[in-house]
C-alpha cells in the first residue's frame, strides 16, 4: 500500500490540475455577407480588402471587435448582388457558423445608380419602374439567397438589415440636384424595398433589423449625417452610410439583436 501511495498522491494532483484549468472560452463564428452597406463603402476606407471596399470602419467590423470571442469572417462586397451571394459568397458558411448578417438586394434594384441619376437629372419614371421591380423581381431573388444561406449555415442566426432613408424632406449642399418630390419618392422606394426584405426575410425564418429609429434625425442634411450625400473623390461612398452610421447605426442595431 506505501508503494502505491506516491501514484495515487501524482493521480489526485493531476486531476486537481485539470479541475483548475481554466475552460476554453467558446468562439462564436460570424460572417458577414452582403452588398457595400456591409462592406463599409462610405466610410473613405478600404483597409482590409481595396476590390471589396472592405474596412474597419464597417459594422461587421466592429461588431465583432466590440463582442468578446467572436471570430469574424468578412465576404460582404461592394457591387455584389443576390447571385453574387449564392454563387460564392455562402462558400464561407459552414454548419458551425453561428450568426450571419446581410444586406443585400439595394444593387439588385440598382439604388445607388437610381439615387445619382436623380442627382443629374429627372427621375420619377425610374422610380416608378423601379418599385415595379421591387414588386414583381426582387421577391424571387431574395427567397433563393437565402434559402442558399440557411442550406449552407443551418445552425446559423441570421440577421437581415434594411437599408435606411437618405432623405428628411430638406436639400442641403449634399444632395445637388434632388429635389423635394424625388426626395419623398426616393424615401417611398426604400420603403418598399425595405418592406420586401423584411416579408421575406421573416418568411425565410431569418430576423430583420430595421435602421430607421437609429437613422432618425441623422439624415444626409443632419449636423452629423449618418448616410453621405453626393461624394465627388470616391463617387462610390455616394449614398452610403458615414463612419458615424455604421458606429451609431448599424453596429448597435447588429448588437441588438445578437447581443
């Protein structure tokens, strides 16, 4: 029994040790796909990957900064559309995936272009044919992007984000050029846009996020605007959020959601 005693005193110390060892932190895996609103276009960077438009300045960023043990893989890409999620983007989603954020379908509908050529000329008849593509394409497109994406995450919680209204019924130096008619109709178009995603998305099993409370009072024409105006040096930051709408808009409606 002495003989035995120095092995049974080194077994009860190594299981001491290993009651004592610390536990591995777990990882939440986070990937962001989507469309420039995703990637950070409007914030004057592109940091981390120059044909994305992908920076630190974007929401996925820094949400996953702000949240302890999250690993964060950025796919999201400046241009991208529906197709553009199917066919390469859900590549980096697997079934350990834990949560996904997207925006997409703004491209889709050619919103920012739609927004520009407001700002050289007349629109409304590109607004009107554009709520008809809103109305009877985009449906179809978004229900195949994510059904891609719950086929390749499905464990995944997967948020979708709208797209917020640039517009406050009042022009200002950086909206040269849009009247106060093709204002409200721009804003009408958001909003209809904004009503597919969250229809589908919902139907789709996925959560939307809604930016309009942490846009309001921060429009284009704002003290601190959270969407830029026209941006002649990059044109692509046109229309899109500002460093301050991606820290104050989308990061915490993200952190909203999933904590």
């Amino acid at each position: 029994m002495l003989r035995r005693l120095p092995l049974l005193i080194a077994a009860v110390l190594a299981l001491i040790a290993v009651g004592a060892a610390p536990a591995q932190a777990a990882t939440d895996r986070y990937v962001a796909l989507g469309d420039s609103y995703s990637a950070g276009n409007g914030a004057a960077s592109s940091n981390l990957n120059l044909g994305c438009g992908r920076n630190t300045y974007a929401y996925p960023y820094l949400v996953a900064a702000q949240r302890p043990n999250t690993a964060l893989t950025f796919a999201a890409c400046q241009g991208a559309v529906t197709t553009d999620v199917i066919n390469s983007q859900v590549d980096s989603l697997s079934a350990a995936t834990t949560y996904v954020t997207i925006t997409i379908g703004g491209n889709d509908i050619g919103f920012v272009n739609l927004v520009v050529g407001c700002t050289l000329g007349n629109c409304a008849s590109t607004i009107t044919s554009t709520n008809a593509q809103i109305a009877n394409q985009l449906p179809a497109k978004l229900d195949a992007a994510y059904a891609a994406i719950r086929s390749h995450a499905p464990n995944a919680t997967v948020v979708v984000l709208g797209y917020p209204k640039p517009f406050a019924g009042r022009t200002c130096a950086a909206t040269p050029g849009v009247t106060l008619a093709e204002e409200t109709g721009l804003n009408g178009l958001v909003d209809n846009l904004d009503g597919v995603i969250r229809t589908r998305a919902q139907a789709a099993g996925f959560t939307y996020g809604d930016p309009g409370s942490y846009w309001s009072g921060h429009d284009i024409c704002a003290a601190t605007p959270y969407t830029n105006g026209w941006v002649v040096i990059p044109a692509t930051d046109s229309y899109h959020p500002t460093r301050a709408g991606y820290a104050n808009g989308y990061a915490p409606l993200v952190r909203s959601i999933i904590g």
